[in-house]
C-alpha cells in the first residue's frame, strides 16, 4: 500500500507539503500542489475526491482514537471522552470516536487518509507508540492523552501519577497501614509498554519504598476469578497486609470480594484505595471506594483544548498538562486494626 512518504518521495517534496495539499491547512505553489495530486492520482493513494474536496476547508471534525477489543471504554475510560467531547462542542467542532487497536497502523493511515478530520485526540498512549511516529512523519495535528517514553516536544494532556500514588500512600500510611498490596493491570499491558500501568507501577515501588512500606506487586487480569486467586496470593505471600492500592477496577472488586468470603471486614480488616477510578464505579461498590485520582474529564477537557488551540494557529512550544489529583475519603479505608 503507498504511504504519504512514497507521494512526497515522488512529488518531491516534504511530508508536511503533502499533508498541506490534503488538508489546505497552509497555501502552497499551485504548480506543487497539482504535482502531488498527480502523483497521489498515480499510486491511488487515497479517496481522492473526498480528499480534494475537503481541501482548502475545515472539516470541524475531531478524531479521538479508542480502545477497542480487550480495553474497550469502560466508565473511566467514558469520562475522559465526555470531558474532550464538552471541550470540542464549545469552539463548533465535532468528536468522532474511531475505535482501533494502538498497534494498528494501517487503520490509522486510513483515517488520516480520507482527508476528514482536523485533527487527532490519542488514547491509550503506549511508552514507544508507533501511531505518534506516524502522526509526526506526517504532520497531522494531534495531542496525546497520555505520554510516551521521551514527550518533551510534544503535546499531551495527562495524569501526575506520582502525585497521584503519593496521596494513596500517605493516606494510608497516615492510617497505619504498613503491609501493602498493589494491583496493577494484566501483564500483558506492562509488556505491551502502555505507559499509564508503567508509570504508576513505578511510582508504587518507589514511594513505598522510600517511605518504609512492606509491598507486594500483583498484576491481575480483568476477570472475577483472577481478583480471587489474586486474594488468595496476598494471604500467602503477605499474610499481614491490611489495605490494597488498586489500578485495577474489576480485580477490585473481586479481591474484597474474595476478602469478605474470607470473613473479612473492610475497611475494619482491609483498607481499599482505587486509583484514577471512574467516580460512578467508586460510589456503586459496596462499601464505596475510597479514590485517588484526577476526574478524567478534567485530563479530556485539557488534551482537546490543547488540540483546538493548535488548530485555531497557535505556534508556541509544546503545550503539557499534568492533572492534579485528590483523595476523595468514602467507606473503603480506616485505622489499621490493632
């Protein structure tokens, strides 16, 4: 399949001119123009009705790339698109919710392809992402939500992880709890790089250890009988734990189920804190879940205001946002008993 650097190969030209000659975002030399829509006609590059239509105009049209499969939109994940999709609607633009998986490329040149999108909101934003490299080398505007390995020049709205973690801990620090369980998200997103289970993994580690706190790391998958075998792999590997720092809303919920079945109390004999968890999910857990975290929306609402400031010719440096987060205290956590 021919790729836009195989057009700005032909034409002679640079990726960017290609990507100006779609979209009509920037003028150029008319004689430039018709030579890559030559060349673009010649290697049947793309719709190209659709896309000489659309240049020289706006679409008002948003992509937000989504999870799909495995990690389809689940009710945190729902509240980072209200809060992009609140942001859009203010400024007359329009979100369209593209559901593809991180490591499919070929469904994002396709998207960029057809010419109708401004721009692009990423998700599920992994540490080496190839769908930024792709968004670079072709000059679309976009904004992650989320960061990878080395995000310096780049723009990105995201979490402050370790601030994040850090209010979990000393919370609970602060409630004697000394013995600590972790639950992380399945393995294969770790091995994968998903860089939100990466950093917050990191954070867990090292504020636990600096602060003297005995820990154990699970990484459990997104079922009912994986949150129970990881309860039973606390009682034996750390028979003394007495509170649970969760990135994992449905092993949650099955651990402190498992933990109950076990004649347990919580939070008399277990403390729970969720991290970045969807506030809904937190009030409807029986006892209501204690959460650290930012409010997603608030993450969404500042990636698309970044894209839209882009759009609208802001030429500044890169625009990064980390997201406050705060304890929310509900019936999850208590005093260390004894």
């Amino acid at each position: 399949m021919a790729t836009i650097s195989d057009v700005a190969r032909l034409a002679g030209v640079s990726l960017s001119t290609v990507s100006y000659a779609l979209s009509g975002k920037r003028p150029i030399r008319e004689e430039t123009r018709k030579r890559i829509f030559e060349v673009i006609d010649a290697l049947n590059f793309a719709p190209n009705a659709l896309a000489r239509g659309l240049a020289g105009q706006r679409s008002s049209l948003i992509a937000l790339l989504c999870p799909s499969g495995e990690r389809a939109l689940g009710s945190s994940e729902m509240e980072l698109v209200s809060g992009a999709f609140e942001r859009v609607h203010q400024d007359g633009f329009q979100l369209l919710m593209w559901m593809t998986e991180a490591a499919d490329l070929d469904e994002l040149n396709r998207l960029l392809r057809l010419g109708l999108v401004d721009g692009v909101l990423v998700m599920e934003v992994h540490m080496r992402d190839e769908r930024i490299k792709l968004l670079q080398e072709t000059g679309f505007p976009f904004v992650m939500l989320g960061r990878t390995e080395e995000p310096a020049g780049l723009d990105y709205s995201d979490t402050d992880f370790e601030q994040t973690v850090r209010i979990a801990l000393d919370h609970l620090a602060g409630l004697g709890h000394q013995d600590i369980v972790f639950l992380n998200q399945p393995e294969k997103l770790l091995a994968d790089g998903y860089a939100p289970v990466i950093r917050i993994e990191q954070a867990v580690r090292e504020i636990a250890a600096s602060a003297g706190l005995s820990l154990l790391v699970q990484r459990v998958g997104l079922t009912r009988e994986e949150g129970r075998n990881a309860y039973a792999t606390c009682r034996r590997e750390l028979p003394n734990a007495s509170a649970v720092v969760s990135l994992n809303e449905p092993g949650t919920i099955a651990f402190m189920a498992a933990a109950i079945a076990d004649g347990r109390k919580i939070p008399v004999d277990l403390s729970v804190v969720s991290l970045i968890a969807s506030g809904s999910v937190a009030e409807m857990s029986i006892p209501a879940l204690t959460t650290s975290g930012p409010g997603l929306a608030n993450v969404g609402w500042s990636g698309a205001d970044a894209l839209i400031r882009r759009l609208q010719g802001y030429d500044g440096g890169p625009i990064h946002k980390l997201a406050s987060s705060e304890l929310i205290i509900r019936e999850s956590t208590g005093q260390r008993k004894g």
